[in-house]
C-alpha cells in the first residue's frame, strides 16, 4: 500500500472501474488500483473529476489538497467508523499533567538521538568534517532532560538542542548548497526548500495515519493546542524529522540528485522553491 503525489501541473485525477487515471493533455500519465493506494496526496493545479472522488470514498481513501509548495490546504476523507472510546481517553489523558511530561520527555530526548544518529552516520563516511562541538552540546542537553519539571522547559530545551543540531546540519551540507540555518514560512534557500516541502509530507502523512487509526490528530500533549494544528501529528513527527526529512535532504543535495539550477526564487525574493519537486 502506498500514498499517490500527484505534482504534475495542469493534470486531471478520474477514474475508470475500480481504477484511478492520471491524464494529462489526452495522455494517461498513470493508471493505478485503487485497492493499491492508501491516500492520494494533491499538489498545486491538479484538477479531479467528482467520479474519482467517489471512488476514493468507496475505499476509504483521504484525499489531502497542498499548495504547490506543500502547505496543507484541507483534506477530504470519507465519513468512515470512528473510535470514539479511544478519543475519550485521547481527551481524558489531556488532563494528565505527568503523562504529559513523562512523553514530552520521551519525545525531545528521541529527537536528539535520532540527531545524534545522523551526525555520527555522516561523521562515518565524512571523518574530515568536525561535528565534535555539536555532537557534545546535544548529548548534554539530553542528559539534562530528565531534570526538566514542565512542559515550558521541554519546549525550550527542544529549541535549543534544534539550534545545536542545525548548526551541524549546516556542515553536513556539501556541495553546490548552503544552509544559512533553518529558515520558513517561507523557506529563503533550496536547503530550507526541500527540508520544509519533506517535513509537511512527514507531517500529513502521521496526520493521515492518526486520523485513521481513531484518534483526533488536533489533541496534542507536547505541542500546545492551537486552532487549525494538527498538535498531536507535530508531536510524533518531532522524532522522525532527522531519521526521514533530514536525511532524504542531505542524500537530495549532495548526492546531486537536485542542482542549485532545479530551484527558482519567487518573486520579491519571498521564498525558494523546486522545480523538481512541485
């Protein structure tokens, strides 16, 4: 099972029997079964017949509608079952001040040691490159995490051990690029580019994942609750950015599968984006 990104500008979604059809100027670009596809990921100006979005809900297919640059406009999603006794647990463990900061604490010191990873996997084939400093002030922020007694101070040591990390990530990036640091809405440079086109990926694809599974993605226990965010999706993606995003950046970048010309800069200099990847 998989998820279809649909990025082709100017193309059509319809469906023909049980199958989905990509067509774009009267050629089929793809022609899938829809038991094959988990959802079906929608990027810029991609138009889609009603027929196509029949089919999707027969089979309990989300549809999700991005910006061709990747932010999340909404999501369609047939009215399946939900599991609403998982939910009232989802909203009763809200409440739970030392559940909360027991997982917030799980979660910040997964995400410095899916960071440490990267750093010593990279550290392996590039011994040239000096990641020491880095690498001893995130170990030092983890050991500091069992101490912490709120959320507050997870929050703030969970930003400082990102400043830490992006500042080895920087050294990590060879090549033709630079990472002038972790830059958004909107991204300014093709590394910060591709690092939040992956990350809104990551993020929709727990969303999605969460969704489906019965609990109400907007919940969070680390990440406030805000209007409009999926908090508990930014929750669990904390750990996955450096481990997936990151690491898909990099091999990107420097194994030269994107050059500097694949990006252009919008206008008003407003933010980078990928020709090759929108």
């Amino acid at each position: 099972m998989a998820n279809l990104y649909l990025t082709e500008q100017n193309s059509i979604l319809r469906k023909t029997g049980d199958r989905l059809i990509v067509e774009k100027d009267d050629q089929v670009l793809l022609d899938v079964q829809c038991h094959k596809i988990d959802a079906v990921l929608i990027f810029g100006n991609v138009q889609f017949t009603t027929q196509a979005v029949h089919e999707l809900f027969e089979h309990g297919i989300e549809m999700a509608i991005h910006t061709r640059s990747g932010r999340l406009i909404g999501q369609l999603t047939s009215p399946t079952t939900k599991n609403i006794a998982l939910r009232i647990k989802q909203f009763a463990k809200y409440d739970d001040t030392a559940f909360r900061t027991r997982l917030a604490r799980e979660i910040v010191t997964g995400k410095i040691n899916n960071c440490l990873q990267l750093m010593r996997d990279f550290s392996y084939n590039h011994p040239e490159i000096d990641l020491a400093a880095e690498t001893a002030t995130l170990k030092a922020k983890r050991a500091a995490i069992a101490e912490a007694t709120g959320l507050d101070q997870l929050l703030g040591m969970e930003g400082d051990a990102a400043k830490i990390y992006f500042q080895g990530f920087a050294k990590m990036v060879l090549g033709d690029f630079t990472f002038p640091g972790r830059r958004k809405r909107p991204p300014t440079d093709p590394v910060n580019a591709v690092l939040s086109l992956s990350y809104t990926m990551v993020f929709n694809e727990i969303s999605s994942l969460l969704d489906g599974l019965g609990f109400d993605p907007y919940l969070g226990y680390f990440h406030s609750v805000t209007y409009g965010r999926a908090s508990l999706a930014a929750d669990l993606m904390e750990e996955f950015r450096a481990p997936v995003a990151d690491r898909l950046t990099l091999k990107l970048l420097n194994n030269r599968v994107f050059t500097p010309e694949d990006f252009t800069t919008n206008p008003g200099n407003q933010g980078s984006t990928s020709s090759a990847m929108a």
